[in-house]
C-alpha cells in the first residue's frame, strides 16, 4: 500500500495505545513507525535494479526481521519515553501492532509481502486491494486529520483506574478504522462473486489452465480482472460484480513468449523477474535482449491511438540486456494515458457498458518493437 495509508494507519494505532501518555505527538510517532518498514528503499543505491525487486517489501517485512527489529526499536524507544513512563512492553506492543498491521494491508494488495523470508522466498498476497484505493485509505486520512484537529482534552479519570482517551478521540479512531476494515472485508466478499463469474464462464468455455488469478482494477473493488495460466499463453478477462454470472467475459491471449529467454533463462536477471512476478510475466526479444513484463497488475489502456484500437501498456515492464555494463535489468515505464478517459470509461463499464471499455487490443509499450496486436477469445 502506498505510504499515505501506512501513516494514517500508524497514526491510529498510536492514539489508542499512546495517546493518553503521549498527547498528540503519539499520532505522529505512530505515522512514523508506520512507514518505517517501507524506508527500505534508502538500501536501493547500493543494489542493482535485480536487487530492488528483491528487497523492497521482501526482507524488510519477513517475521524474523519484524521480531528482531520490534525488539530493538521497543528498547530504543521506552528509554526515549521513561518520562511518560511507558514501559518496554506498552512501547514493543505498540511497535509490533503497528507493523503487523502495515505487512497484513500490504498482504492484500498484488505484489504481497515476503513475511517468511529466508524460509520462504514467495510472497503472501491476497489481491483483495489495488496497491492505491481511496476508498480504503480516506476512512483513515479523514480519521488521522480529525485527531490532529481535536482540541486536546484532559483524559478523564475514573475510581482508581488509569485515564482513558475522551470519547470524541476514541469515536474518530474506532470510525476510520472500522470503515477501512469493512471495505477490505467486502473486498474479499465481492472478490468470490467475481471469481465465481470467471469460474462459470471458463467453465462453459471448457477451458482447462494451470492456475488462475483475480485482482481489483485501480481505485475500485467492483471492477475485477483476471489472469489465466494456460501454460504458452496467458489469458485476461474483466468482469464486475454487478453482472450475471451467466454474462460472458471477454479474454484477451498474451503468448507467454519463452522462447525469447532461452539464451539468458539461467542469467540471476531473469529469475529474479520469475520470482517477483511469481510466473505471471510475458517476454518478447529485443534487439539487446529481452523484454519482459508483469501482467499481475491492471495494464495502462489508451483508447483511440489507431480506430477501434486500445492499447496496452503494462505497469511493470523491464528490459534484460546481458551485454551491458553494471546493472542488466533497465525498468520500462509506461507512457502515461489519459486518468479523466480511463476512470471514465472505467465507471462506465463497472455499470455494464462494455463497448466503453473493450476495443481490438493492442499490445504497446515493448521496447523497440511496434504495437503487437492481440487475439481475442469471445
């Protein structure tokens, strides 16, 4: 998730279990701590662009290092707060509640989490959430922005009990936490009626395949894209929940394209991109070696480019180029397209209208190649 929910998150969870000690400065430590994990990117000068994909949301946010790193900063932290005397078991717990909640959200979102790193190089992800939802994220900005607008009050005090928060504290924690959780938890509900679609439609087809996955498109849990393992090719289809389970999807083909890593399949570029695309990846040669792009995530689409064309551009896109010097692994980023046309047509098709959203598809964005026109399954 991106680091505004993060520190939103973190800000909560530090009112409830610092506030009355801390004041209003436990909204800012808990914005702190909460996006501590992601300041993993300040190793990324010293890796390569292989290194990167390794790391970032990898080692950083496994079990073992959480342990050891919870511990560490827990100490640090009760010393820096023995005046508030807070002890190191109050500062550890808010410290492990914060992260655990931070690596949990990022287990929703595509890319995961590698929490059992070095055990277990694979990353949890349960593609309940696009990596940016407003939806999910404002409940817990308009919650953490309301605490740091409250008047501070004193805490009340009840018969020999410790203070506890004023009730109008405790309302904006407990609202914007609750409604982000019931978002992420009607995620996973509109999740199965989206795959329970994909699974009748595949099935009428007597399609057979591999493994199959399903994801959010951007901003939105009701417009649902999945991805189809059929060994040499890779089908994607969109569906939204408010559609019969009966209404057909539309499956656009993506040859996989091994062939085009057979000179450097064994180059440690090219399993590096395996393993954090977990083996949804396409490739194509290029005249320095390989393109390869991550078709886990929902591709840029741009309308109109060609007459009843629309274009892809995947998110994540790298070229491999054995021959030159230092870093192999060049990401490719995508020409930006038009938000207003795409959440436009987006909106247009969640409510049913397919002829906004679908055209003849087009692969783009290959690095020295021309657009690669797609074959359709209707």
């Amino acid at each position: 998730m991106d680091w505004i929910t993060q520190a939103a998150l973190g800000a909560i969870i530090g009112e409830l279990m610092l506030g009355k000690r801390l004041g209003k400065w436990a909204l800012a430590w808990g914005a702190l701590v909460g996006i501590l994990l992601d300041l993993d990117v300040v190793v990324f000068p010293l890796l390569d662009t292989a290194g990167e994909l390794a790391w970032h949301r990898g080692p950083s946010h496994s079990l073992i290092v959480l342990a050891v790193e919870t511990y560490g900063l827990a100490l640090g932290l009760a010393w820096l707060w023995r005046r508030q005397k807070i002890s190191k078991a109050l500062a550890g717990g808010f410290v492990l509640t914060v992260w655990t909640l931070h690596v949990l959200v990022d287990c929703f979102t595509v890319e995961g989490a590698g929490i059992f790193w070095p055990v277990y190089e694979k990353r949890v992800a349960f593609n309940h959430l696009y990596q940016l939802d407003l939806l999910f994220t404002a409940p817990l900005v308009v919650a953490a922005l309301g605490l740091a607008c409250l008047r501070e009050l004193p805490a009340k005090k009840t018969r020999g009990k410790k203070a506890e928060l004023p009730s109008k504290r405790l309302k904006f924690c407990y609202w914007g936490l609750g409604l982000s959780a019931a978002y992420a938890l009607l995620s996973v509900g509109l999740k199965f009626v989206a795959s329970a679609g994909f699974d009748a439609d595949l099935a009428r087809r007597k399609t057979s395949y591999t493994r199959r996955m399903e994801a959010p498109t951007p901003y939105n849990i009701f417009l649902w894209r999945a991805v189809v393992d059929r060994g040499s090719e890779l089908w994607v289809g969109y569906r939204t929940v408010f559609e019969f389970r009966e209404t057909p999807v539309r499956w656009t083909v993506y040859l996989k394209g091994q062939e085009a890593l057979a000179d450097i399949a064994d180059a440690p570029e090219t399993k590096a991109l395996a393993r954090f695309t977990d083996g949804w990846w396409i490739a194509r040669t290029n005249a320095k070696g390989a393109w390869v792009g991550d078709l886990r995530l929902p591709e840029a689409r741009t309308w109109g480019s060609k007459k009843a064309m629309v274009d892809s551009r995947l998110a994540y896109s790298w070229v491999i180029n054995p021959a030159s010097k230092g870093d192999h692994l060049r990401e490719i980023f995508p020409d930006e397209d038009d938000p207003a046309d795409y959440l436009q047509r987006m909106m247009a098709r969640i409510f049913g209208n397919r002829e906004t959203w679908e055209a003849n598809p087009r692969l783009a964005g290959i690095a020295g190649s021309l657009p690669e026109f797609l074959p359709v399954e209707e």
